[in-house]
C-alpha cells in the first residue's frame, strides 16, 4: 500500500489502561503501557490519516504530534470514544479496559480500622465499549479490537470479533516473556471476520502497528 493510503481518513485509536478510583487516593488498574496503541496512532499518522489519539493513563510518554484527549476511567472512555467515533472511519480499541470498578467511590481516603484484619471490595461490571459501538457502528465504518489471552488464543479471539462484531481483531498471547504487555516487541495474530488469519514473527510494536494499518487500509478500500 502507498505512504498515503488513509489521506483524508479519520482514525480513533485508544491506547493505555483505564483507572477506575476507590477514593480520592487509590485506583484500580491493569500493566498497559500504551505502547502499542501509541505506534498504532503514528502509523496511522504516517499513512496520512487525520488521528485522534485517546489515551488512559498510559506509563509510556504521549506523543505530542497527535490530536490526544485524556481520559481516566471505563466510563469516560466509553463516553470518549461514543463522540469521536461518530465521524470516524476507524476505530482501533487498543486499550485496557477495566472489566470491574469499584461499586461505590469513598469520597474521602479509607481508613483501615484495628480491629478490620481484612476488607471486602465490591465491584461493579464496565460497560464493553466496543460493545456498545457496535450498536451505533454505521456501513464503511472499521473497528478492529485487540484480544490478550493467556490461553485459548485463537479460540477466545474468534469468541470475541463475533460478540464484539468486529471487523479484525489483533490477538496476543500475553504469558509468554518479553513480549505484550509493556514490552517492545510483541507477536500477533491478525484474525479476519471471514475466518482468515495472519501471524506475525515476534518484532517491533512499530512494525505491528505497520502492517496493521496497511492491514486495514486494504480492507477498508473494499
Ligand atoms: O473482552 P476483552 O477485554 O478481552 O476484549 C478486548 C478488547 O475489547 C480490546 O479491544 C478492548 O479495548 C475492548 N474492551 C472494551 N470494553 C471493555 C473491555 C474491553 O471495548 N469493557
């Protein structure tokens, strides 16, 4: 494909994990670095598309060439990517999304008290972003989701395009070292909604996030 294969285009891409509060000092969260959404926004950059960047609390520095809006928890990120992915051509839903928050948010620090030698958290369901834009998803638009499993990769990643009804998911197993979650090389395997599927050697997010966006910028000139 050509350095100018999505000139013009919108992409949404999300990246880093989302925080979900306790009370005003603590917080729930996963490993995600960002970085692999990070590479995903400036390839898709680099092809010459228009970027939003959305970005929850990634470790990793945010790239100050791109359009970025933060955001913190699930909630706001769904928020977030509702609006954006209104005029949006694609949408890549690399972040982190925490499947539970807490019920209640203490709006002032939890004490611990002597005689309480254990505490019990209460959790509540997150919405599945990806779910509900799903449902608002109009023809030509794109939405590719990443899937990090331990086990049963291609198995829970087929699991996943089908309820998330997506047009290509990225699928990485994250047990095996050096790779995934916070490194700079990852392996993964491309699973198409038709059933095709692509893996690729262990290399570079950057060069993941290459042949991702030429991936989608092929599929979406359909
Ligand atoms: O179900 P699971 O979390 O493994 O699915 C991963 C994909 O779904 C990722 O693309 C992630 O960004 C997205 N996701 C979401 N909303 C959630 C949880 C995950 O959109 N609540």
């Amino acid at each position: 494909s050509n350095g100018q294969s999505l000139a013009g285009k919108k992409v949404v891409v999300t990246a880093g994990g989302t925080r979900e509060p306790l009370d005003p000092v603590r917080y729930l969260t996963n490993h995600s670095s960002g970085k692999m959404g990070f590479a995903v926004a400036e390839a898709a950059k680099n092809a010459g598309a228009e970027v939003t960047l959305i970005a929850a609390n990634p470790l990793k520095t945010i790239p100050t060439d791109l359009h970025v809006i933060q955001v913190e928890t699930a909630s706001e990120l769904l928020k977030t990517v509702k609006e954006q992915f209104r005029d949006a051509d694609i949408l890549v839903m690399a972040a982190a999304v925490a499947d539970y928050r807490p019920a209640t948010v203490a709006d002032k620090k939890i004490k611990k008290t002597a005689d309480n030698e254990t505490m019990t958290l209460k959790l509540v369901r997150n919405p599945d972003i990806l779910k509900e834009v799903s449902s608002i998803k109009k023809p030509g638009q794109f939405v590719t989701g990443f899937a990090a499993e331990t086990n049963d990769l291609i198995a829970n990643a087929e699991k996943k395009i089908k309820s998330k009804k997506l047009d290509l998911i990225v699928a990485n197993d994250v047990s095996q070292a050096g790779i995934g979650f916070n490194a700079d090389n990852n392996q993964v395997t491309f699973l198409f909604a038709d059933g095709r599927k692509v893996k690729t050697p262990i290399e570079s997010k950057q060069k993941i996030a290459t042949k991702l966006i030429s991936i989608i910028s092929n599929e979406f000139q359909e």
